[in-house]
C-alpha cells in the first residue's frame, strides 16, 4: 500500500510535504507511513484518500496491475 501511495503522489506531482499541508498529518508521520516504518490508521488513510480524490480501493490494487501495458 505504501508503494501505491507513493505512485499515486508522484503522478499527481505531489510530495509528502505537499500531502502534509492538505491533509494536516505531520510530515513525520506520511513519510513514515510512506517508509513503512509505521502502520496507519483507518480514519487516516481515508482522510489522504479524500484528500488525493482517490477511492480507497485503489491503494489496495499492486502497482504491477495498475499500470498499462
């Protein structure tokens, strides 16, 4: 999921400061979450979601399938 978020960010041009501002979740914490070096909670990622107009789901769908071959 992390790896997800990651591509997600960097197709929208968006930095995990940038995230932070949206979303007011410390810097500290997205970039540990994105590190995976912390899990995140639920009422959390669905406020990233939200912020990133993205539907849930999409976090859960391997990079690899994602993209378009």
């Amino acid at each position: 999921m992390e790896r997800r978020l990651k591509v997600i960010l960097a197709c929208k041009g968006m930095t995990a400061k940038d995230l932070s501002n949206i979303t007011k979740i410390s810097q500290s914490t997205i970039s540990s979450f994105l590190n995976g070096k912390r899990d995140i909670k639920f009422s959390t990622l669905k406020k990233i979601c939200l912020a990133l107009s993205i539907d849930i789901r999409e976090l859960f769908i391997p990079v690899e399938d994602w993209i378009i071959k």
